[in-house]
C-alpha cells in the first residue's frame, strides 16, 4: 500500500471501509476497499471474478494487497457514491431517472450473464455512480458462475442480501439464474422509484414469508406509475422463476421504447436451473390492480 496517499472514508459496509486515495506521483485517483481477514473467503471469491470482468457497466479493478489484518482492493473511483446514498437523500426517483438508470442496470447485468456470471446481490449500495451519472455494478463476493451439472464444488455462499432475494432462493438447495437476478433488479427499480423496499421486515423468517407469499400491488399507492413500468415491475416479481420475464422479453419491453435499444445476446445454458424446475402452480403472483 506504499504506492497509494489514501485521503477521506468515502464509503462503509458491515465488514468494510472504502476511502479515496491517490496513486503516488501521479493525478489517477482510485478507491480503496480495506476489508478484515476474516472475509478472505469472500475476497477469494470476488478477486478472479473482477480480473476478468471488462465493462462500462462493472466497476473496474486494479490490484489487491494483503496485509498482517487487512485485505486491501485498489478499484476504480466513482465520485458520485451509490444508489443507497442517491435514494436517502432524494427518497424517490422520477420514472424518467428510474428509467435511464434501469437500462444500465440491464446493460451490466447482460454484460455477466453472457459471460456465465450471476451477480446474485444486486442491491442499490452495489451500484456505484461515476462522474458523468453512468453506473457500474460492484462487490462480486457473492457472484458465482452459472452452476452445471459438472460444476465442482466450492465455498459456500450466502444466497444474497434478504430484501432483494427471489423466492426460490428461500428454498434448500437454493439454486441461482438469470430469473434471480431479474427478481434483484424488479426490487431496486421499485426502491428507486418509491424509496422503499418492496418486502420489508426486521425478522429473516418473517421477511422470507413475505417475499415468497405476499402479493405486491401496483402501481404502488400513492405514487404515480405508467401502466408500462408497472408492467414491467409486474413480469421482474413474478413468484414463480420459470414463469419470470426471460432475456428477449426484457430487452424488447415497452418500457424502454424511447431509449436505445439493447441488442440481443445469445446467452448460455442454465443446466441446474432448468433441471429444477417445480410443479406449475407452486408460487404466487404479483397483484396486478390497475397495471
């Protein structure tokens, strides 16, 4: 860590901090995640994930240093902080913001699925912002490849992060895909545009409940909804994973009808997910009232 002047703590989770700093003569400003060793584990995982990953959508690394306490993650530096912060201090997004950062966010989330990666924690602290308002997914410590059937073992991980989890992955073996991610991403569009989330309670048992039995209701009261994202919010929380929007679907919504379109990608096979799929009529739905 000799290389680097860090400056100010610009960011902090529950097992790390984030600061600003300075690549020693030179003007390249970078952030550096310090986390405890006792998450090795977990920085095991995410390292050789980061070094392959190459996009405008995913947060750019750098190196890593270990030292006698700490693992050190030099990354790109995103002046603008994340999602969280965004939502805390305006509480809620126009359709029209939510919008443009949503494209974005599918952009970033093609750009791993093609390349057989499920991000499996897509959640607005994840979600950084760059100077020009562009935004890159980060933290791939719970990022897995897709499972196969020969897919050797590995260090367990934990499932996600509670309040955006899918169904499915309340269930043993919790099994990851694309539909889990898209179930992710129905859940920070809704948070965006309403600033909250769409399942919420402070115990896990009861918060698993929730998220695999109640109905959401849009448009959410109280706030104006097009029918076309409540559409689209409605096909992202589908209960059921094999009945959730697929890829085509989703690049070819209505929704994003005014704004460049994603091109089509040929994605890869998801073996485990499709060998697991349930008897029909298993899951709920989403309410659809006025949508």
């Amino acid at each position: 860590m000799e290389n680097y002047n860090i400056y100010d703590e610009i960011g902090r989770g529950t097992h790390s901090f984030v600061y600003k700093a300075r690549r020693k003569r030179s003007i390249e400003y970078v952030a550096v995640k310090s986390t405890a060793k006792s998450r090795m584990d977990k920085i095991l995982n995410e390292v050789p994930f980061l070094h392959k990953l190459d996009s405008r959508y995913v947060l750019k690394f750098f190196d890593w240093y270990e030292s006698s306490n700490h693992i050190w993650l030099i990354l790109e530096y995103c002046m603008g902080g994340d999602l969280l912060n965004l939502i805390t201090q305006d509480k809620q997004l126009p359709e029209t913001a939510v919008k443009s950062f949503g494209i974005e966010l599918v952009a970033g989330l093609q750009y791993l699925h093609a390349n057989s990666i499920l991000y499996c924690d897509l959640k607005p602290a994840n979600v950084l912002i760059d100077e020009f308002g562009s935004l890159k997914l980060a933290d791939f410590g719970l990022a897995r490849r897709i499972p196969g059937s020969d897919t050797a073992a590995t260090r367990p991980l934990a499932p996600g992060s509670p309040h955006y989890m899918a169904p499915e992955l309340f269930q043993q073996p919790a099994v990851h895909s694309f539909a889990s991610d898209f179930w992710a991403l129905g859940c920070v569009l809704y948070e965006l545009r309403t600033g909250r989330q769409p399942f919420i309670h402070t115990n896990f048992s009861e918060l698993a409940r929730k998220i695999q039995t109640d109905d959401v209701v849009l448009p959410v009261p109280g706030y104006e909804m097009s029918p076309v994202f409540c559409n689209l919010l409605q096909r992202l929380l589908v209960k059921d994973p094999y009945q959730r929007i697929t890829w085509n679907e989703l690049i070819d919504h209505p929704f994003w009808d005014d704004l460049p379109q994603l091109e089509e990608v040929v994605m890869p096979a998801q073996e485990m997910f499709d060998a697991a799929a349930p008897t029909p009529g298993s899951f709920g739905q989403v309410s659809k009232h006025q949508c």
